[in-house]
C-alpha cells in the first residue's frame, strides 16, 4: 500500500499584521451528525461516549478535544474525533471539504464586520456561539472561540478565496490603525 | 430589510432567497380538478397588505421560511418554519 500524505488547503499558511493573526487550522475529522425525525434520544446517547450532547442552535461545545457544532436544523459537526457509533442520526463523513481559519487579535471583529452581515461583538456573539452565514459571497460557518479569536469554516473549494478576502481585509485595517487622527 | 429566523436570529435580506407564495405549500392532489391545479400553478393574488410568502435561507440553516409581511407598510409580523408548521 502506498502511503498517502494527507494535505490541507493551504498548507496551513500564516499571516501576522497589525496584531491580527491568520491561521490555517487542522481541525482534524468531520461528522456531519444530521438527526433522524424522532432520533435525537438514541443520538443524545451515542454523543454521551464523548461527554457531549447535541448542542441548540447557534451554539457549539468542546469536550476534551472533541467539538460539537450546531449547523442546521437538527444538524451538528462532530470535529476533531472519529465518531462513535450513533444511532438515531445519519453521519456523514466531512473531513477535508472545509477548511478552518482562525483569525485572532482584538481587531478580529473589526476584520469580519468589513465582510460578514452579522454582529460578532462579544456582547452580541460570545464565546460558545456559531454563525452560518456568508464572508462576502461565500456561505461560512463563523465560531467565537475566545475573547479576541474566531474561527471560519468555507468549503475547501472556497480556501483560497476566502484567505484573499481576509487578507485584503486584514491589511486594509491594520493600515487604517496605523493612521493617526 | 431584515428578516428574523426562528433559528438564526435577525438576518440581513441578503441571506434570504424569496421563492413564491404560500400557495406553492398546498398542493392539490394529483387526481384533483384541472381548474385546481391551473390555480395552483398560475393564479396568484396581488395584495395591497397582509401577504405570506416563502423565502429560503440559503446562506444561513437552509431553512424554509413562512413569512407574513405588509406590502404596504412593510412591517414583518410573522416568520415560521415551513419544516415545523402545523399543517
């Protein structure tokens, strides 16, 4: 058997300016856990193995490496494990159709407010929450993972479209810092 | 114009894809008489107020959504799931 070499989108590229950071993220396996009509019981057990459950909407948890996304209507990622066997939902294998970038600093929502319809300030988008929406065109999953950190999810086709957007974004911002009025 | 998803919260109209009106979501069975089917093909009122129409959040849960708005005042007075209504 030949040994293959698993590659990322990017080749986890970075990018620091202005004290913003962008980052390629490794976010290891993704299970699309989509809930059969009446299913959320058996799935809720299954999920039980990892110490998670399924999260409401708009909202993720994190347990020890393993990380649960609401995006959908009875619909979550499981990131960054293999799945255990859950019944009551359909899983689906995701790993390498997205890729994950992680913008940090305290410009950060300053950056996505340039590009995303949505207000991620921490008062309106705190950490634990997620956002399917669109970074200009592109249809995106946004994570709040810390105080000044988010994390983009786009489909890996959209990878270096998305890192072009974020970079002209990120330079036009670090630039408007750097005028004194 | 915004509109407020009963899953995502308040979201701008990009988001949104309209479709139609809520006629499309009561389709007459398929024995049932032409003219009914002719009506729900091609017959649509054209109200001045309370109208209720479908729009797909495409960039956000991919959702159905029944929205009850004015077309006069513009005032959105009503957005359900279409997975979750009662029929």
């Amino acid at each position: 058997m030949p040994e293959l070499i698993a590659k990322s989108a990017l080749d986890g590229r970075r990018l620091t300016l202005g004290g913003l950071t962008l980052v390629e993220l490794d976010p290891g396996p993704i299970t699309s856990v989509a809930l059969y009509p009446g299913g959320a019981k058996l799935a809720a057990k299954g999920l039980k193995t990892l110490g998670l459950t399924f999260p409401p909407p708009n909202t993720f948890t994190e347990k020890k490496g393993a990380r649960i996304v609401w995006t959908g209507r009875e619909q979550a990622f499981l990131m960054g494990v293999a799945p255990p066997a859950i019944e009551g939902a359909a899983l689906t294998d995701q790993s390498d159709g997205w890729a994950v970038l992680g913008i940090s600093g305290a410009a950060a929502v300053d950056v996505l407010a340039r590009l995303v319809p949505v207000d991620l300030r921490s008062s309106a988008f705190p950490a634990g929450r997620v956002a399917r929406t669109q970074v200009n065109h592109m249809n995106a999953v946004i994570l709040r993972t810390g105080d000044h950190e988010l994390e983009i999810m786009v489909f890996r086709s959209m990878a270096r479209t998305a890192w072009h957007e974020l970079e002209g974004t990120i330079s036009m911002v670090a630039a408007r810092q750097a005028v004194k009025i | 114009m915004r509109l407020r998803c009963p899953l995502c919260g308040e979201r701008d109209r990009r988001e949104f894809y309209y479709y139609g009106a809520e006629d499309y979501l009561h389709r007459p069975a398929a024995d049932a008489a032409l003219a009914e089917w002719d009506a729900y093909l091609h017959l649509r009122d054209n109200p001045a107020g309370v109208t209720r129409d479908l729009w797909y959040h495409e960039a956000g849960c991919s959702q159905w959504l029944l929205v009850t708005r004015n077309t006069v005042t513009h005032e959105i007075s009503g957005v359900e799931l279409v997975a979750e209504r009662k029929a």
